[in-house]
C-alpha cells in the first residue's frame, strides 16, 4: 500500500447535487479497489483556473489523500479520463517529508483507530502547547 | 553560473562582487516542495511563467530539481500557466 495524493478540477457547470454525486462516485472506486480513503478535501472549492481548459475559466478543485495498492492509480486515471465533467487530474504518489504547505499529518498506528476526522486536530493542539511549557519551566 | 557564486575568486577590477545568494528552500529546511504551494512556487518564476534559472533564484541543485518539478505538476492541473499573456 502507498499513500497517494489525488487533485482532479469538476466542471463548475455540474449542479451542486451531480458533483456532490460524482465526487461520492470517485471515492467509491477508491474503495472498490482496494484503497482506503483518509481525507476528501473540498475546501479548495471554486477557483479561477491559470489557463482556460475547453474555454472554461473556472473548475472546482477536489483533493483526495487515500491509501492504495500500486495498481490503483492506472485505474483511477482511467476511469476520470473517461469522464467528461473532469477537465483534469493528476495522481501523486506522498512524499512523507517537511512540505512547504503544512507538516503532513503522520499519525501512529494507534490514532487510526479514533474517528479519523476528529482524531488529527485535537491531537495537533495539545502537543504544541505541551512543548513550549516544558520548555519555559 | 559559477561566476557569481565562487567566492575564492580573485575580484575583478573595478568590479562589484555580487552577493553570493542562498537557497531559500535550504534555509527555510524544506524537504519536500509541495505542488499546491502556488504562492511560494510563483516567486520563482518570471511575469511570463517561466522558471527562473539556478543563476537568479540562487537555489541548490537539489531544490530547484524539487521545485521545476512541482512547478510542472501546478502547471498540468491549472494552478500556475504555461504562458502568461
């Protein structure tokens, strides 16, 4: 299993329930293969593109980090090649190194087992609080 | 391109030595540089959205490696342009 890294732009002319529909269908096929889905990023949202693809100016960016096996990505591709409401994607295999975003969340074995949406960000907060107090005392 | 990094270098005559640059991904202890970082990436490429060489942006051989890299990946999904203008 590998941790990969998923960005694919929807076309923002697709309704909120289609895309919604879509973005379920995407990750269904992620856990119909094999993967395991750990985070569906949407925040990125509606956002203006650098250059315009198929004359669109604007797509709506969906960030995907999911565990799979190495044959998963070729399938992936293929099936959002195939559809068109997807102006682009692009599969990256995680680096797990100090990024310039963010320290990617590298949890223990042990925190996998909390809900996974809760368990990353209450667990970030005490720990840096509890490094400076020992510090300062 | 080592014109203006070596230092050893006898001056040249009535020449201005240029400051020796550093990396910035070095000094900031980047290991990995991120394709999404769209504003970090912008700085290191011209109004054009071309990438700037090693000899302006003063970056190390392994980060500008690092960083055409995830220049490219912004690029293919449509965070950063081929071409301005």
């Amino acid at each position: 299993m590998n941790r990969y890294e998923m960005i694919y732009i929807i076309d923002t002319g697709l309704e909120e329930a289609a895309r919604k529909e879509l973005i379920e269908k995407v990750s269904a096929l992620i856990s119909a293969n094999g993967g395991e889905i750990e985070k569906v990023d949407e925040t990125w949202g509606k956002r203006r593109l650098a250059y315009a693809i198929d004359y669109k100016t604007e797509g709506w960016y969906v960030l995907v980090t999911f565990k799979a096996p190495a044959e998963l990505p070729r399938e992936l591709e293929r099936n959002l090649q195939i559809n068109e409401n997807v102006l682009r994607y692009l599969v990256v295999k995680l680096v797990e190194k100090r990024s310039s975003v963010k320290p990617r969340p590298v949890r223990p074995v042990a925190a996998e087992e909390a809900p996974a949406e809760e368990a990353p960000v209450e667990e970030a907060a005490p720990v840096e609080e509890a490094a400076p107090a020992q510090d300062a005392e | 391109m080592s014109e203006d990094r070596g230092e050893r270098r006898p001056r040249p005559r009535g020449g201005r030595r240029p400051r020796r640059k550093v990396c910035a991904f070095c000094v900031d202890k980047i290991e990995y540089i991120d394709y999404k970082d769209i504003n970090r990436l912008r700085r290191f490429t011209n109004e054009r959205g071309k990438i700037l060489p090693r000899r302006m942006s003063g970056n190390c051989a392994k980060h500008q490696r690092q960083l055409s890299e995830a220049i490219k990946r912004a690029r293919a999904i449509a965070l950063m342009p081929y071409t301005a203008d």
